[in-house]
C-alpha cells in the first residue's frame, strides 16, 4: 500500500468517526482514545506470526492513524488556536 493510499483510508476513518462521536473534550480523553486504538492494535501484533490477520492489523493501524488526526484537529489545533488569540 502507498502512503496516498493510506493517508486516504485514514482520512475516511477519520470523517466517520467525526459524524458517530462528538470532539475529544481534553488532552486526557484524546489520549485515551488513542491509547485504546493502539491497545487494540498490541493484540494483534502479539499474535504468533501464524495467527496474525493482516486485515485486522491493517484496520488497526487505520484507526490509529485516524484517531492521531482526530486528536490533533479536536484538541491540539483548539489549543494553538487559543495560544494565538492574544
């Protein structure tokens, strides 16, 4: 897969989960957002290499990656934004 390819998949993650879920309110649910994707991401990663599904592994890595933009759009850029106002 190209990195086109997966910037596009992850930006589609990103907008559905933006219409099923409100912003991440805080720094602290954002991290935890993102640290639950990336939990679920280590379970498939700790398989035995025979076990590993790829599909699941790819989905994951998708949902990391859209979850980072969420965090950034929802509460790093309110924050550089405030920062500016004065």
């Amino acid at each position: 897969m190209y990195f086109s390819e997966a910037i596009a998949e992850m930006g589609t993650e990103y907008f559905n989960a933006t219409r099923r879920y409100p912003p991440m309110s805080s720094a602290h649910e954002g991290f935890a957002i993102l640290k639950e994707e990336v939990d679920e991401l280590w379970d498939e990663v700790k398989k035995k290499p025979s076990k590993v599904d790829r599909e699941a592994l790819r989905q994951e890595c998708i949902q990391v990656g859209a979850m980072a933009i969420r965090f950034y759009t929802d509460v790093c850029k309110e924050e550089i934004d405030a920062d500016n106002r004065y």
